[in-house]
C-alpha cells in the first residue's frame, strides 16, 4: 500500500493544500509567531442558535474540506452514550444525518487527515465495552474503514503529523491494562511503530500538532503510577522527552489545540485527582510552557475537547465535566476584543 511520502505528485499537492488549508485564517495565512507578539487572547463565551445536547467525552476535529467542526459522540452522564453528527460554522452547532455513522460511544480518538481530506475516528468505549473500528466522515457521511488496527481501547488521542502526512494515534486503556503503544493511519491503512524512546503507559492524555515546531506534543495522563505532567513531543520517527523551564501541574482528561494565531499549543482544564477540576489555561511555544492570565474562561472541567477552527481563526472548546454537572457551554480562544 502506497505511504503518503511516496505518494505521486496529484496526491501530494493535494494533501500540501489540505494543510496549507488547515492553518489559514479568513483565508490567509497564519505565520507561526510567538503569543507576545500577537494580541492578548482570552475565552468567550459562545451563544449559538442552536447546540449539541450537555455531554462529555466527545470527539472534536476541525474539518479543512468544509470548514467546519466536527463533533461526535459522548456520554451524557446519565447512562447514555451518544452517536450523533454535529458541524459548527464558526457561529452555530448543527445537527447532521449522516447516512451512516459510527455507534455511540464516549472517549474516542479523533483527527482530521490532510492527506485524504476525512476526519477518521478510532476506537472508544461503546455499549458493549472497548472499541477498535475505524471510520471516516467525508463532510457528509461516516464510513467504516476495515485495515488491519490497533487493540481496542478508550482514552487513547490522536494528532494529524503534517511532517508525516500520517495521524498519529498514542496509548489509551482497555479492559486489562493501560497502553503505551504508538500507530500511524497513512489513509489506508494503521502501522504499528517502533520508536526509539516513547512515553509510559498512558490514557487520558492530550495531545496537539504544533506546526511552528512540526512535531507533536503529548502532556500528562493517567498512568500505573498516577497522574502524571510530562511534556514529551513526537519528530515523525520517535518520542522525545521534555524538560520545559515551567510546564503545568500532573493532570488527565485536559484538552489542548494548536492556535494557528499565536502559533502555540493551547491547553484547558483536567483533573488533578487531589480536589477538583482545573480551570486553567496554558500554552506551549515549542520549548516550554507558560500560565495564561485570560480575562474570561471556562469553568473547571475534564472530559472536555477543543480544536482550532482555522475558518474563525479561534480554539473552539465544548463541554466536559465540572463541579456542577456537565455544563453543555461552548468557548472559543482568541484575541480579546
């Protein structure tokens, strides 16, 4: 089967638009700048039309072929595992009908691939217990993808490695143990790597592409020992352990996204295991991380996702779970106004 570096020209022209795409902002692009030399940038609260039922768990990817967020799935805290579609526009949720789609499930991995213009889903924690299908949503419809994959698992996340042109897809949990595993989806088909050093055993980590440095970055998790709040950062062959001047405390379940605006990693929320969840906000530049100050953000939550929508030029941030219940509220991150 054919890799995305050997590709034939077509292909990858194609696939060098798609991330050219994804990193534009209202339709020009956005150079990767350090966040002190842009605005300051802060959360709003976001009062769409219309929303996605309060859930946590979801997954969240940005789509560069329509310019639309997608969000599936969840777990409403009530017993109920979610299967449903919805796109925002940079303005307001809508709810597809998707022909097809994957079954409910809650703690997915989710990415958009550039090189094939789908987002692709994997795994999760379905009815029925830990999940290893993998789907493809088009703009339009989901399909079920049947290569040979990874274990099942839940908690596990995934980046788009545009270095790569592959999704990277690292560790998770199932019914038996915690995973410390690293695989490529190349559009057609999941390869198991063998890198030279890699993180522990984990899930519940976050896990974002940071185009300015073009390597992926991994932070905490959950793992045999505790939470942890290491810093380790993927170069397309191995992982690469961190040692940032400042870096946030341990937690699991927080969410980060690459702002294309700032050109930094942006980090949100998590729990620490000790009290409650966090509320805090901080974001990496390539060589360490630094606590925000924002002028607004979202409650303390875990179990929440975000994604850089490139068609608004924010991070866009959806649900979770805090103290008082799962809130349903959407956020985005970007200059204050």
């Amino acid at each position: 089967m054919t890799r995305i570096g050997q590709m034939p020209g077509g292909r990858r022209l194609a696939a060098a638009v798609a991330v050219f795409a994804a990193f534009c902002v209202l339709g020009a692009f956005a150079p990767a700048v350090h966040a002190s030399a842009v605005a300051v940038s802060t959360w709003t609260k976001q009062a769409p039309a219309s929303s996605p039922p309060a859930r946590y768990g979801e997954a969240m990817a940005y789509d560069a072929a329509t310019g639309t967020v997608v969000l599936f799935g969840g777990d409403d805290r009530h017993a109920s595992l979610l299967g449903d579609t919805w796109t925002w526009d940079g303005a307001t949720w809508t709810k597809q009908a998707p022909a097809a789609h994957p079954p409910a499930r809650a703690f997915a991995a989710m990415a958009y691939d550039a090189a094939t213009g789908t987002v692709v889903l994997f795994g999760g924690h379905g009815t029925n217990g830990q999940l290893d299908d993998t789907w493809t949503w088009n703009g339009s419809t989901w399909t079920q993808q049947d290569p040979a994959h990874p274990a099942p698992r839940y908690g596990g996340t995934m980046a788009y490695d545009a270095a790569t042109g592959t999704v990277v897809l690292f560790g998770g949990r199932n019914a038996h143990s915690v995973l410390g595993d690293t695989w490529t989806w190349d559009g057609f088909m999941w390869a198991k790597q063998a890198p030279a050093s890699s993180p522990p055993a984990r899930y519940g980590q976050t896990m974002a592409y940071d185009a300015a440095t073009g390597t992926t970055v991994l932070f905490g998790g959950f793992g045999s020992n505790g939470v942890l709040g290491d810093t380790w950062t993927w170069n397309g062959s191995t992982w690469t352990k961190r040692a940032p001047a400042a870096h946030p405390a341990a937690r699991y379940l927080a969410t980060s996204a690459y702002d294309a605006a700032t050109g930094t990693v942006v980090l949100f929320g998590g729990h620490d295991l000790r009290v409650n969840p966090l509320d805090e906000t901080w974001t990496w530049d390539g060589s360490t991380w630094t606590k925000q100050a924002p002028a607004s953000h979202p409650t303390a939550r875990y179990d929440t996702d975000s994604t850089y929508d490139a068609a608004s030029g924010s991070v866009v941030l959806f649900g979770g779970i805090g103290n008082n219940g799962v809130p349903g509220d959407t956020w985005t991150w970007g200059p204050s106004m």
